[in-house]
C-alpha cells in the first residue's frame, strides 16, 4: 500500500531527538529551529515529559468521556494557572482544527448567528469551518465553501468597524490569529486587538484568539494575545501544547455555558494527552520558559536585524520571520543540506524560526554564525578587476 502524497518530503528521516537536536539515520546531526512546526515547547524528549507519559501509560492510558478522568481537572487547574485564565472552562480535543472548529461552532450556538469575521493570510485548519475561515482557495474544496465568512484585511481597524457597522447583528466570531504563521508572522496591532474586543462587546459577537501557534509562552506571553491587555472570549491551542503528543484544547469564557450535545470527543482529554500536557505546563513553569522564550527571542531578533543581506525581520519571543531577497532565494534549502539547520518557511520567501522554547543561548549563536555563512557562500561573487577592467575597455 502506498501512502497518499500530500507533503512535498525531504530525503531525510529523523530518528532521535534531543533538546533543540535532532539526528537522521545515518547519525547525522541536526539544530533544529523549526520544533516540528512550533510543536516542540520544551525541547525533545524532555525527560519529565517522558517519565509523565512512562508512569501513565503503566497505569491507563485510555477510557472514554463517559466517566470521571480527574488527570482533566488537574490539567485545567495548572492551566488556569499559569496562563492566567482561571475563571475560564477547558475543552480538550486533539489538535488546533478540531480547537478552532469547536471555537466556532460553540460561537454559533452561544450566539445563534452564522457569520464569521476572519482575516487575508489567515490559517486555521482543515477542518470543515476552520478551512473555511483560512485564507487559502487552494485547500478548501468545494463542500466547505460558504457565504458565511467574511475575509477583511488583517490589522484593518476602518474595514472591521466597516463591517461590524454592516453586518453586526448577523455576526457570530471574530477569529484572529495573535501572530499569523503560515500568513508570514504577520504581528497583530494592540489597538487591532482591543478594537476586536470592543466591537465584539458591543454587538455580542464572540471574540476567538486562535493561539495554537502563537500560544503556549512562545511569543514571551503565555497567549501572544496578552500583549493588548485585553481577554478573548474562546483561546484556541494545540502544537506546543503537548511537545508533540497530539493535544488541543479550548479556554472558554464563563459568560458562555455549555448544554449536553454541544461538543464532544472520544481521545479528546485522554489520560496519556492529559499526563504529557501536565508536564509541558510543569517544565514551562519550573524552568521559566515564558520568561526565557522572551529574553532569547529579543537577543534572536536584535542580531538578526543587524544582518544586512535579510529583510524585514519581525516577531514576539520565539516566534520570528524574515525576508529573504531573490539573490539567497536558496538560503533555507542551504542551511538544512548544507548546514544541517531545520527552518520553517512561508511562501513566497519568509523563513519561520519557531524552535523550543527552551534553547540556549550557545545554541542560538550557532544558528546566527551559520546563517551568515550560508548568506556569504549564496551570495553573487563580484567579477574579478581584470575582467571588470576588459569589459570597460
């Protein structure tokens, strides 16, 4: 049997992981910037991320919903507690689609509307509702086509006011991304963010942060969110959420109450996702990563910007993108077969950094080293003076 082809794949197969390292099979060994797509929190096998599952999974490691798993409200507890939410109720499923279409779906319900605000570069999933609200044609087929969202300019505040004047009785969710990533790490305003806010108090509309990515202390705020001093309504997460045990989750607002029926989920919430969630929030907060993801990620962008031959460098904490110009178009395949660096990208020519929260700083100038080197090897070499000098004559 073959497998489907979905992914373009690179000729490489990881098979040990540790910290902010990887290694292939053929012992080969690899920095890794891109944490499996932001996934990675707390480093690789973080060893109190294996010891919680080893000692769960001698236990139980699955029974339904259908009756009490009190590993769920410890989880909310420490989650609460640490990101600051402790009136808000958890949902847990398994990955950020499933959280960003339960966010929207409950929306609808608390609400009774179907209109659905989301933004241009926007990426929420690929689920039925949350491809519908990305920005993407190319992934939403046609069964998940509707007139129901409505895509404005991401940190448009006179098209958001535009549109809430319009259509604000028949809008149910606005959901934006704090930091968009596949879009490009395009940072959303504070003002933007407090205005989703006012807009959605005004006209009872549900303000939904999709944090699966930006979330989790990975923009120096446990939710990149935080930066506007405001609360959302419903926090999506996912990816850091569980180091890479599959892990989704929704924060809920008191205000918005559940009914038998509303959602459901058979993994969603089981004894193994709940033992590696606990220690990834026991690792974030024994080791101040939401503090160190801050501090590194400053050093990361200051050298960074200094770097002339890259552009438009931008980002919170460990979440950073840049430009890179037509002439190192090349500059990420470089840096992995060359240099042996994973980076994440966003087309047409954005390389993401989105490695654990938890690297070095030794680490970190190691990338910075390489990254300059692979510039100058990718960079056009000038003509000799003697040839400069024929070509005059």
């Amino acid at each position: 049997m073959k497998l489907f082809d979905v992914y373009p794949l690179n000729n490489i197969t990881i098979t040990k992981a540790q910290g902010s390292y990887v290694w292939d099979d053929n012992g080969v060994q690899y920095l890794d910037m891109y944490g499996g797509h932001a996934v990675i929190s707390i480093g690789h096998t973080h060893p109190h991320w294996v010891k919680r599952i080893e000692e769960q999974i001698e236990k139980i490691a699955f029974y339904s919903n259908s009756v009490i798993i009190p590993i769920q409200q410890e989880l909310a507890d420490k989650l609460g507690k640490i990101s600051g939410k402790e009136n808000y109720q958890l949902f847990l499923c398994n990955s950020g689609a499933e959280a960003n279409e339960n966010a929207l779906k409950l929306a609808s319900f608390h609400t009774g509307r179907k209109k659905i605000v989301a933004f241009k570069k926007s990426f929420h999933g690929r689920t039925s509702l949350a491809v519908a609200a990305t920005d993407n044609p190319s992934i939403v087929a046609p069964v998940n086509e509707t007139d129901n969202v409505i895509f404005l300019p991401f940190n448009d505040e006179k098209a958001l006011e535009k549109c809430f004047n319009a259509n604000g009785k028949e809008i149910a969710a606005v959901i934006v991304e704090g930091i968009q990533g596949v879009g490009g790490i395009n940072i959303a305003k504070e003002s933007f963010l407090q205005l989703i806010r006012s807009l959605c108090t005004q006209h009872g509309a549900v303000y939904i942060a999709d944090s699966v990515q930006c979330g989790y202390g990975r923009s120096g705020k446990f939710f990149s969110h935080d930066y506007a001093e405001v609360d959302a309504d419903i926090y999506t997460m996912a990816k850091g959420m569980g180091n890479g045990f599959p892990v989704g989750g929704i924060l809920i607002a008191p205000n918005i109450h559940p009914k038998y029926g509303m959602l459901g989920t058979t993994f969603g919430g089981n004894h193994l996702a709940c033992a590696a969630a606990l220690a990834v929030l026991e690792v974030i907060e024994e080791e101040k990563l939401v503090d160190v993801a801050k501090q590194r990620g400053m050093y990361l962008l200051n050298r960074l910007k200094a770097i002339d031959e890259i552009k438009n460098v931008r980002g919170r904490g460990l979440m950073i993108g840049f430009d890179v110009p037509e002439e190192i178009k090349d500059l990420k395949k470089k840096l992995l077969f060359d240099y042996n660096i994973f980076t994440g990208e966003a087309k047409p020519n954005v390389i993401r950094l989105l490695p654990s929260l938890s690297i070095t700083r030794k680490q970190v100038d190691e990338f910075l080293e390489t990254l300059k080197e692979a510039i100058a090897e990718l960079k056009p070499t000038a003509a000799p003076f003697d040839t400069i000098q024929k070509d005059a004559e």
